[in-house]
C-alpha cells in the first residue's frame, strides 16, 4: 500500500488526523458546555438579584405607603381632637358667658 515518509501507511496517518479532530472537536464541545453552564449560573444569579431587589423594592415602597397611611391618620386625629378640644372650650366658655348673665341679671 501507499506509506507516509515516516514509513507507516497514509490510511493511518488520515485516521489520527479525524482522530484528532474529533478529540478536538469534543473538547471545544466540553468547553462550550462549561462556558454554557457558566452562563446559566451568572443568569441564574442576575435573576435572583434582580427578583430580591425587586422584592425589597416592593417591600420598601409598601412601608413607604404604610408610614405615609399613618401619618395621615395621625394627623386626622390631631385634627380630630383639636376640633373637639376647641368645641369643648367654646361650650365652656358660652356656659361661663351663660352663668355671668344669670348672676348680673339676678343682681339688678
């Protein structure tokens, strides 16, 4: 048969050669792999980061409203009492005014 200058058969030599190709073609395979895997667990990392400050957004936003409820409410109590207060005071006063009127008009 025909030999290669080494003095081994061309078929071989055409046999190492796919050889190596396929081994090489499997290792950028397995890398590809690896780097595949590798992206999927930065994705997967990025979308976990993504959905917990998502979820803390959604968290703080809600205190927020809830602080922001609360102050409303608190300040419709102060109104609340404050308009109670000042009606308090003008029926005392008017009751004061009242009872004057009474002790002069008993007077004369």
């Amino acid at each position: 048969g025909l030999t290669n200058s080494r003095g081994g058969r061309a078929s071989d030599e055409k046999d190492m050669q796919r050889r190596r190709k396929e081994e090489e073609l499997e290792e950028r395979d397995r890398q590809m792999l690896v780097e595949m895997e590798r992206i999927r667990q930065v994705l997967a990392r990025a979308v976990l980061k993504k959905w917990i400050h998502k979820s803390i957004g959604h968290a703080w936003s809600k205190w927020c409203d809830e602080v922001r409820q609360k102050n409303v409410i608190k300040k419709m109590v102060l109104r609340w009492q404050h308009r109670l207060n000042t009606q308090a005071w003008h029926s005392w006063e008017c009751m004061v005014e009242k009872q004057k009127q009474l002790r002069v008009s008993i007077t004369k």
